[in-house]
C-alpha cells in the first residue's frame, strides 16, 4: 500500500471501521441485481423484478436521508443497528414471498421495507471527517480510499450475487447481501472509539442539510451523474446482446469501474493545489465530455476502452464531492449531507434507466448511448450554473472555512 494510505490508516480503529464499512456496503451493489436474478428465475417475470428492484432504490433515496439525519442526532449505534434489522427482517420477508409464490403486493411492501438501509459509505466517511477534520490532505487520501472501495463492491458485488443466485439457488444472492448488511454494520457500530459525536442540541431548531446551497448544487448535479451510470449500464447490456456477447455485458462494465478505481488511486497520492470546486467542476465536464467516444462505438474492444477512458473521471469527481459537502455542510449535519449526495446519484440511475431502456426499445442501442451524454451535459450545465455557490465562502454556521485556500497540519499549502 502506498506510503499515504498507510498515513492515514495509522489513525487507531480506522483499518477497522473501513473493513466493516466494506462488508456494509456490499449490499448496495448486490441487492438489487440479486432480486432481479431471484425473481426472474422463480416466476420468469422480469416486468416484476426489475419494478421490484426500482422500489428498493426509490425506497432508500427516500429513507436513506432520514436515517442519516437521525445518526447525525442520536449517534450511529443507536440509529443503524434497529435500523439494520428492520431492512434484514424486510428483505428475509421479500425472499419467504418469492419463494412461496404470495401475491406481488407482498413482495412490494417488503421491499419498501428492505429499502430501509443505512448509507453505510456516508457513516465511514464521516468518521474519518472526525479524525482528519483539520488535515486535508490526509482527508483527501482517506475520501479517495473509501471512493476505490466503493468500485471494488460495484466490480465484485454483481458476480457474487449473480452467482450464486444461478449457481446455488435463487435466493442465496440477495441473503448473503443481508449477511453482509448485518455484520458490517454491528461490526461498525461495535468501534465506539471511532463513531462521531452525536449532536442532538443541534437539532431541536429543525431544517436539514439541504438548506445549503452549496450541496443542492452537488444533490442535483449527482442526479444527472447518476442518469449517466444507469443510462451506461442499461445500454452496454443491450450493446452486447445486440451483438450476441450479453455475457461480456458484466467484463465491460467491470472495466469501466476499474478505470475509476484506478484514478482513483492514484488521485489519493496527489497533492493538489487550487480551489476543489474548480477541480469539482472539471471533473464534471470531463465525465461529460467521456461520453462523446461511446456515440461512435461499433465494437466490444471500442467499447471497452472508450468506458476504461470514461471512469477515470469518476473517482476523482466523487473524491472532491465528498470534499465538498464536508465543506459545505455543518458538521452537526455531516452524514446526512454526505447521504444526499448518494440520494441524488440514486435518484439519477432510474431515471437513468428507464430513460435509456426507453430509448434502446425505440430507436435501438445506436441512439442509446445518446442518454449519457445528454445526461452528461445537464451535469455539466447545472455545475457550470452553481459553480459560484461551490466556490463562494461557506456561510456562518457551516464548516468554518472557506474555499479559498487551507493549509495541512504540518503547514504545507493544499486544497
């Protein structure tokens, strides 16, 4: 590991917390795609499973928020572990339906219910805020860590699920994703050296997060990022079938997440100088211009190393966001602040989704690629528009300090 990610993880309980934090995590990317691998293979009705899996998503962009907002009030311990069960016992329900045929209305209020799960990359994060709150540039290197965990659940995640679903039986996917969702969070909870202050006082005056400007400006910008990486998946899938190679769908995507993940490494190891909103917005318009070369793809090969290009702009942009939204946020307010943006991005994959779907039906996957990059430029534009929220003075009663300049503990100029 390189010297920095050493740096950072010489801080007691921070190699602990971030494994736990990965286990917790790997449902994000497993639960859906394991329900829709267990429905179609029980019933063969994939109208059912893929509306089942957009309520689970819907279902946690709405209550993620709520959730995160409790933590930040009354602790992590005392929110994600009831919390937790709630969505394990829901999800244990969902898959007893499926598998004893129960009328579909069941399967839904089960998966509202299931939907009910924490934002376990914002919890992680905000625990290293509390450790590096006044180092930046080891802060920076922690954000670009957890950004390389999150690819690596989104690259391995899918396959475990996938896999055993097929391979075992239809449920085993979407249970061992509520496994993981368990462990990693009483594991988590568990480290209370490491958990963030709660701060009730803060918020008997009532409001939320959203009341900054500067994170609407990010929360919106993520929806439009987030219709990119629903629009890509959908249309990559379609791309490979259309060709005969739907199984490649899975190495293609992988390699569009490992380009990310590689930037993102390596974006942990700069010392970057300037302002963060100005290197934000730069890494917005690049993931927008990334698209571009996917409107001219006519081959797998093509493909692949048009989206290893696009997802080296990926890491990089959510390493700054989170960067951003610790700036812009109160610190009483972190976690929620922090689940927003991840509220955003998944609001912006169904919307995504069901727009490329639409498309790929209509006009054929030649025109779907036209989705991410209409997405891709509202990104752009919206970040253009509120690029003066991003780099104006964070108001009394945020973070403290602006975004102009900070310097590191040992006094060297970063941003």
């Amino acid at each position: 590991m390189p010297s920095p990610y050493r740096a950072v993880f010489a801080a007691p309980g921070a190699l602990g917390f971030s494994v736990a934090g990965f286990l917790g995590r790997m449902p994000l990317s497993m639960t859906g795609i394991g329900v829709v691998t267990m429905v179609s293979q029980t019933t063969g009705r994939y109208g059912l499973a893929g509306a089942l899996s957009a309520t689970l998503a819907m279902a946690a962009a709405v209550i993620g928020p709520q959730v995160s907002r409790l933590v930040d009030r009354y602790g992590q311990r005392r929110v994600l572990r009831p919390v937790t069960l709630v969505s394990a016992a829901a999800l244990t329900g969902l898959l007893v339906c499926v598998q004893q045929r129960l009328p579909d209305w069941t399967l839904f209020v089960f998966a509202v219910g299931a939907g009910a799960v924490p934002s376990m990359g914002s919890m992680v994060r905000a625990r290293w805020a509390e450790i590096y709150r006044g180092s930046p540039r080891r802060l920076h290197t922690a954000y670009s860590w957890e950004s390389i965990v999150d690819e690596v659940c989104f690259i391995f995640g899918p396959i475990l699920s996938i896999g055993l679903s097929t391979a075992w039986f239809p449920e085993a996917g979407p249970l061992l994703a509520a496994v993981f969702l368990v462990t990693g969070v009483l594991w988590l909870t568990a480290q209370r050296a490491t958990e963030p202050a709660p701060h009730p006082k803060a918020h008997h005056a009532g409001g939320s997060a959203l009341r900054s400007s500067g994170l609407q400006v990010l929360v919106i910008t993520f929806v439009a990022t987030g219709a990119i990486f629903g629009a890509v998946d959908v249309v990559t899938v379609a791309f490979t079938e259309e060709r005969g190679h739907k199984a490649a769908a899975g190495l293609v995507l992988a390699v569009y997440a490992l380009g990310s993940c590689l930037a993102g490494t390596v974006f942990g190891l700069l010392h970057l100088k300037g302002r963060p909103s100005t290197r934000w917005l730069v890494g917005v318009c690049a993931m927008a211009v990334s698209m571009i070369p996917l409107q001219l793809a006519g081959s797998l090969p093509f493909l692949a190393v048009a989206l290893f290009v696009a997802g080296l702009a990926v890491a990089p942009t959510m390493v700054t966001t989170m960067a951003l939204v610790e700036r812009h946020v109160p610190r009483t307010r972190l976690t929620e602040g922090m689940t927003w943006t991840s509220t955003g991005l998944a609001v912006g994959v169904a919307l995504g989704s069901s727009a490329a779907g639409w498309v790929v039906d209509a006009a054929g996957t030649g025109a779907g690629y036209a989705v991410p990059a209409v997405a891709g430029a509202l990104a752009a534009a919206v970040g253009l528009l509120g690029y003066r929220r991003l780099a104006e003075p964070v108001p009394t009663g945020g973070r403290g300090e602006d975004d102009r300049d900070l310097r590191t503990d040992d006094g060297e100029h970063v941003a």
